[in-house]
C-alpha cells in the first residue's frame, strides 16, 4: 500500500493492521502531497458542495448526483486557471496542438 505521510497513514493502529496482513507498506516522501494538490482540491470541493449538503437515500442517487457534478466540471465549469474554459476543452485543445492528425472529440 502506497500512501502519504499523513499521520491517519503513520499510526501504529494502521501500519500495525497492515503489517500483521501481510502488506507491504509504501510512503511517499515529504512534500510529495503537492502532486496530488489538483485531485485533494477537486475532491475537498465536490465533497462540501455536494456530499455534506444532500442527504441522498441510496448509493444509486448518490452516484448519480456526483456523476452529474463531474460532468458539469468537467465540460462546462469555467476555470480561470485555463482562460476561462471547462477542463476538458482545455485538454482536448492542448491534444489538438500536440497531435495535430488525430480526431479529437469536441464539447458541444
């Protein structure tokens, strides 16, 4: 298991479980948590905009509600670090630079 060095990941409780099943235990080095900065963000705002707000009954509506608000940020929320457009524009027109042969899908 390759985790960071967060102390809930640096517990006896935890590496302790983990050793006594047989796991190998792996560790980011300090400071490695910036590389995932970009996902910690995207997943602290999904979780306070839509997670602690709605009490969804099911898994079902659950899975659905984030879907709907990943696709929303994804293909039409506008990101001021990208000029304005939705990630995916973005990325699909970086690819369109770099490969300029290849078919690239378009957000409508």
């Amino acid at each position: 298991m390759n985790t960071d060095q967060g102390s809930h990941f640096t517990s006896f409780a935890w590496t302790d479980r983990l050793r006594r099943s047989g796991v190998r235990i792996s560790m980011d080095g300090k400071g490695r948590f910036l590389e995932n900065i970009f996902f910690e963000r995207l997943w602290r705002t999904l979780k306070y905009e839509r997670v602690c707000r709605h009490p969804w009954k099911t898994g079902s509506e659950t899975r659905a509600a984030i879907r709907k608000r990943m696709t929303f940020y994804n293909h039409r929320h506008p990101h001021s670090a990208l000029g304005g457009k939705p990630p995916a524009l973005a990325c699909w027109q970086r690819n369109d630079i770099n490969q300029p042969g290849q078919q690239v899908q378009r957000v409508a």
